[in-house]
C-alpha cells in the first residue's frame, strides 16, 4: 500500500515517516511512531509472556517427572548399578568400569589375583603397583578376547531377577562385621546401609553363541553410601539355568 505526500504530491510508502522526495514529516508522525513502537513493544511482551509461561510449564513437568520417578523406581534400579557397570565393562572391554562394580578391598585383591594369573609371581606384582595394574589391564583384555571368541564380537549380557530378599538391620550387622575382620585396620570406617540377596539369571548371547548361568545367592551392598556387589560372575561358569 502506499499514500501521498500533503506537502509535494509524492507517492510514499505507508509505513513512512517522512517523504521520500521533500524529506517532510507526515502530519502526527512522531505520535504514530511512538504507537507503533508501543504496539511492537507490547507484542514482544506477549511473547516473552508466553514463552516464560511455556518454559515454566515444562519446567514443572519435568521436575514433577523427577519427583515421581524418584518415588516410583523399583529398588533395582538403584542395587543394580553395579552389575550393569560390570556387565557394561565386560562388553566394552572397560576394565576400570567393570572392576568398580566391587568394594575397594575386593577390587585389590582381584587386581592382584587378575596380575598374577599373568605375571605368574605374586610377591613381584603385589611389590609393584604400577605392573600390578599393568598385568590386570592385560588379563581383563584376554578375558574380553575370549569372550568374543566363544561369543562372538557383538555379544551382549542381559539378567532377570526372580527373587529378592533385603536385609534385615541383624543380617546388615552380621555382613559387616565379616567384611571388616578382612582388614580391621583399614576397614573400621565402613557401614553396611542396605543390601538385598537375590536369585537371578544372566545371559550371554552372540552371534557364535549364547549361555544362561543362575546365580541363586547373589549379594549386594550399600557401603558408605556406594552399591556394591560382592559375587563374582563367570561367563564361561559350567553352572547354567
């Protein structure tokens, strides 16, 4: 749309302030700037307010999603942590990932047993920390190889929980108690929070092969605020469902 100059007959935009050819102000231009500006002013604040109005929606929504979700999970989303980081480790040949499934003591003494399987010299590895994790690094590789050799490389571990039984506060007890007398000394610090026994199935399965091992007394424990597992599993375990 266009209109025409008062002053010079000249065409203009409509949206002008002024004329094109004589640089004169159309009549109440400044008021019908300012309303303008006022009436883009005002539109960019309803959109905020909209857009602040979503925002807040799904922010709500999301945090209520948290909230129920925290009182909705099943207790072996959280007790199994670490046998998914164990079975993660196993089938991403990640060693420190895998072996963090366990407490600090167990995970020494794994990684000195894992060492001298290889170094074949115990009193040597446990001298030497750094060939210690050096030679644990090695076996777990040669684990990882023979699990693709008997499974195949894009193999996969899945598990089924059939049965649980949490811990009493007595059996809590009872269960520190015997994991401290391991190491007094360096273990007087360690709580037992919660634990669960329970009876559970995993299963191994890829392209050259699959197995299913049962595991009827598998044990778990929170210690000082940390879900551990205390059973080790065996992939190549003659024990099957």
């Amino acid at each position: 749309m266009s209109k025409i100059c008062t002053h010079c007959g000249a065409e203009m935009d409509d949206e002008a302030y002024e004329c094109p050819e004589c640089l004169q102000k159309i009549p109440g231009a400044d008021a019908i700037k300012r309303r303008r500006e006022a009436e883009k002013k005002e539109k960019r604040t309803k959109k905020l307010k909209i857009a602040g109005g979503f925002l807040a929606a799904v922010a709500f929504i999301t945090g209520l999603t948290l909230v129920v979700s925290m009182f909705t999970r099943k207790p072996s989303y959280y007790y199994m942590k670490p046998v998914r980081d164990y079975i993660s480790g196993c089938v991403a040949n990640e060693y420190d990932q895998h072996i963090s499934a366990f407490p600090e003591l167990f995970q020494r003494i794994m990684s000195e047993q894992y060492a001298y399987i290889v170094l074949n010299q115990m009193s040597d590895a446990l001298e030497n920390p750094e060939k210690v994790h050096t030679a644990d690094l090695l076996y777990f590789d040669q684990y990882y190889r023979e699990l693709t050799r008997v499974y195949g490389t894009d193999f996969n571990i899945t598990y089924k929980i059939y049965k649980e039984k949490q811990f009493n506060e007595e059996e809590l007890k009872k269960y520190q108690n015997e994991y401290i007398s391991l190491s007094p000394e360096d273990l007087a610090d360690v709580v037992f929070e919660d634990g669960y026994n329970l009876a559970l199935t995993f299963t191994i399965k890829g392209n050259l092969g699959s197995k299913t091992i049962n595991e009827e007394n598998f044990t778990l424990f929170k210690i000082n605020g940390k879900w551990c597992m205390m059973s080790y599993i065996d992939f190549f375990a003659e024990k099957e469902l």
